[in-house]
C-alpha cells in the first residue's frame, strides 16, 4: 500500500495512505516500525506514537491480505530535554491543583524541549505554551479544567497601544474582540509549537457552570478548551479534546496549523460547542480528524465588521480530508462571523454522518464587502443521514439585529461597503443518503444574488415519507419548513446541476425562483 508521511514529531510520526477510499479502507491494514507490527487500522490517516527523539526510524504499510510491504525511513525532531510535570510538584489525582507545576514546567522548557504529562489526571486552569516547545500528553494523561470559573486568568478583548496608534487583541468571543476567559490550552503568538497525544484534554464542562445561560456575560465570556492567537506553525496529533466550555479547539489568526488524528467530543445538547473553528487563518490542514459535537462540527470563520475592517484576514488555503464529521448542526460551515472572507477551502473523502446539514454556508448583510467567500469545494464525499445536505443562507439572523428588517427584507436593498458576496460553491461526487428535509437550498440577496453554484454527480436518496421531519433547511424569518424537497434556490446568478440522481423526494423537479443562468444536465428522480 503506497502513503506519504505527513507530518514527524519528536516522537510520533502521522502518514496517509495513497488512496480513493473515502475516510477508511475496507479492510484493516497493518503499520510497521523497523520491521515489527505496531498498529492495525482501517482509517487512511493513522499516526504513530512512542517513538524516540533524534532516530532513525523506517516506517512500513502492508495490506491484511497478500502483497508487498510500501516503506519508507524517516528521521524524529531533535528533542533537547524532557520535563516530566511530576518532578514540578504536579500529582495527577484529578483533585490537587496542578496549574502552577505544569505551567512551571512550560516557563522551564527550553528550545525544543518537551513538557510531559504521564498518566494521571491533572486538574488544571488555563495553561499558556509559548514557542519552540512540544506539549505531550501520554497514554492515560487526563488535562482536566477546573470548574470555578473565578480561577481562570482574563485576556483582555482590545487593549491600545501605548504610543495610542494601535491595538493588542487578546480575548474574543463570536467574531469580535471581546473579554473572554483564557483556555484550558492557550498560546499566544506562540511559533513552531507541538501539542501530541494521545491523551486527552477534557474541558470539563459538564461539572461546570459553563453551559448554563451560555449567551449570558458573566465575568468575561466563555472559554475554549484550545485557543490559538497569532500562532505560526503549531501542530496537533492525537489529541482527545472534550467537554469545551465554548468552542473546542480555535485557531485565532494563525498560520500554517495541522490538525491531524484528533477526536473532539461533546454532548449533543451542548451550546456552542463547534469543534475546530479557524478564525482568520491561512495555510489550515486538518487530516483523520472525527468530530461529534453540539454545533457546527467545523465553522471556517474570518470575524465581524470591526475585525475586518481594522484587523483584516481572510481565512484561506484549507484543507480537509480524510475525516468524519458525526452529529452536530453542520458538518463544514463557513460562516456566519467571516466578514473578512473565506477562499481556497477543499473539503475531501470525508464522511459526514448524522448531522443537520452537510456543506453549510452561512452569511448576512451588515458582514462587508471584504466578506467574499469564495473558491469553495467539496467533493468524494459519503453523507449519511444527514438532513440538509448542501445549504446557503444570506439571510442568517444571528447577531441581536438577525430579525431586524435590514437583516431579514426579501426586496432588493442597495449595494454598498456592508454587502456581503458568495461567489463559486461546487460539490461533486458526493453520495447523500437518508436525506429528511431538502437536498439544495439555496437563498441569496436579491441585491448580491449568489454568483455561481455547482453540483455534478450526486446520488441522493430520500427517507420514507414517514420518517422524514418538517425542518427550516436555512435559519432567515419568513422562510418555511421543508420535507422531501429536492432543490430550492433563489436569488443565484447561475446554478450548474449535471448528473444529480434524485431519488424519493416529494416533488419532482427543482423550484428555481431569479436564477439567472440555469444549466441543468442529467437531472433525474426516480
């Protein structure tokens, strides 16, 4: 079996195999460390931990059945030293707090030094890494954030500059630069940073007040369980990240992050629990990733209005491949805090599994004209049960003026510097099965219309009439719910359909209303 190795650590190793199969291969395959079976595993992205620092390794894949074993040899980061949190008075009891310990150990690290969790429970406030440094939480190590709210440092939302001319953002919350409480894990402007498992960073939240009144500002807003400000090359495998007080792991202006072998996790009815949410990044992979949450499972985001305007960057050049996407509202958003644009995202061989809607844009005016999401695609993706496959809103109504009339007015409202633009969405070869409310809805400004949709070979199969739920595919007033609808647009300026089998739905043909250019092709339901 061919792979690539992707990324090397000190001490693990991440490789993704050569191939079409979608998120895992049908049979397991087995990995190989100089010679001797270490893992077995059916997912096309594994990674391989317990290795040594500054060694010489060859890394081996051989299918479960006959064949030739593919290796290649590969080289582990230098590590200058390795401080286990335990000889800084850390215990690990899951009682005993062990925030000044670790975040001793963090202050002690030298360049290319490693902190180490062993097994244990560390219960913890927030933690600040810095630069040049790998976090490892070992097999069993448990971060557990403290449940006071009170014991959690404040960074400050904007702060000006000494000499007046300019502005320090540390805290934010949804989009703008508010005071928020540091998180569990929190690095500020922090470079070529490591966090590697694979043990677990659990927010603890379900102990905690966190999600009780979450829209209500107490002290300053809720934490993340991982947040990233101004970071550059930060990398983070094979981590469990858990139980969030707000957004799990949130890349905040940063550069060049991977993201590979993580599992984030939390409650279905928790609020605002998006999984990985990159704010204004550029250069994001994120590989064999599973995420199950209370909200989007990944929200691509580029801020609100201020942030855009004084703070301006545009989140650009993702990758998403090789994941599965269980549960929560969306299984990839863009939007709605991108006034600051969204372009080059690819989204590939995924699984996207039980969640309310599949590919999911959402914006509205009052976002910008630097608000441009754009260069969007998504394609070999498996969606099972997922109600809403493909939505794009430009009416969303979040923010406390979502319902007002400049918001939610249908009639043509003039262009001007808070328009926002949707430009190429394109989805190809993509099974959707078990689909409730509609495949397609589409609704754009009458003033912006959408500029370009695409979709090309899609399978779409309907539930029973009796087992499909009235929904709102898009959250805008005035809009109602759909059952066994296949597609819906309005407002678009072209809407290319080629090869899309529609089976079971409730209607037979598609309900276009000021599509400009239609290009329909191979449209069929059966």
């Amino acid at each position: 079996m061919k792979f690539n190795v992707v990324e090397v650590f000190n001490r693990s190793v991440t490789i993704e195999l050569e191939s079409d199969a979608i998120f895992e291969q049908e049979q397991s395959f087995f990995v190989y460390i100089n010679g001797e079976k270490v893992l077995e595993s059916r997912q096309n992205v594994v990674s391989v931990t317990g290795l040594l620092p500054d060694t010489k390794y060859v890394i081996g894949v051989k299918a479960g059945g006959a064949g030739a074993r593919d290796e290649q040899e590969f080289t582990t980061k230098h590590e200058s030293v390795l401080l286990d949190v335990k000889a800084f008075g850390a215990k690990g009891d899951g009682v005993t707090l062990d925030t000044a310990a670790i975040q001793a150990a963090i202050c002690a690290c030298p360049k290319d030094g490693t902190v180490y969790l062993p097994e244990g429970k560390y219960y913890s406030t927030a933690l600040f890494l810095k630069s040049d440094m790998t976090l490892w939480l070992d097999e069993g190590a448990v971060l557990l954030g403290d449940t006071d709210r009170t014991h959690y440092p404040i960074l400050p939302g904007m702060i000006r500059t000494t000499d007046e001319k300019g502005e320090y953002n540390l805290g934010t919350w949804e989009g703008n630069p508010l005071t928020s409480f540091a998180s569990l894990i929190t690095a500020i402007d922090a470079e070529n940073l490591d966090i590697i498992g694979p043990g677990t960073i659990d927010g603890n939240a379900q102990n905690s007040d966190w999600w009780v009144n979450p829209k209500v500002k107490r002290i300053a807003w809720r934490p993340n369980a991982m947040f990233l400000v101004r970071c550059k090359n930060v990398r983070v495998q094979k981590v469990t990240v858990q139980n969030s007080p707000c957004w799990t792991v949130h890349p905040y202006y940063c550069d060049n992050c991977a993201f590979l072998n993580l599992f984030i996790h939390n409650p279905s009815d928790s609020p605002n629990t998006d999984g990985l949410d990159p704010e204004s990044c550029k250069d994001v992979l994120v590989l064999g990733t599973i995420i199950s949450v209370g909200d989007d499972c990944m929200a691509i985001k580029s801020g609100k209005y201020y942030m855009s305007m004084e703070h301006h960057k545009a989140t650009e050049n993702m990758i998403i491949r090789n994941c599965k996407f269980e549960r929560g509202h969306g299984s990839v958003t863009v939007g709605s805090e991108a006034a600051g644009g969204v372009v080059n995202v690819r989204v590939s061989q995924c699984i996207f599994d039980g969640t309310d809607r599949g590919l999911r844009i959402k914006t509205r005016r009052g976002r910008g004209e630097r608000s441009v999401l754009d260069d969007i695609l998504f394609e070999n993706i498996k969606m099972n049960g997922v109600h809403m496959p493909f939505t794009v809103n430009m009416f969303y109504f979040c923010d406390p003026d979502g319902h007002s009339d400049y918001v939610q007015n249908q009639n043509p409202a003039p262009v001007d510097d808070m328009t926002p633009v949707i430009g190429s969405i394109t989805g190809r070869n993509i099974s959707c099965k078990g689909v409730s409310a509609c495949m397609l809805c589409a609704f754009g400004l009458p003033e912006r219309p959408i500029e370009k949709l695409t979709f090309e070979n899609i399978d779409v199969e309907f539930l029973p009439e009796g087992e499909r739920v009235p929904e709102r595919p898009v959250m805008m007033d005035n809009f109602d719910e759909m059952s066994g609808r296949s597609v819906f647009a309005r407002n678009v300026e072209k809407l290319v359909l080629s090869d899309v089998k529609i089976k079971g739905s409730a209607d037979s043909e598609p309900e276009l209303i000021d599509v400009e250019e239609k290009a329909l092709s191979g449209v069929e339901y059966l």
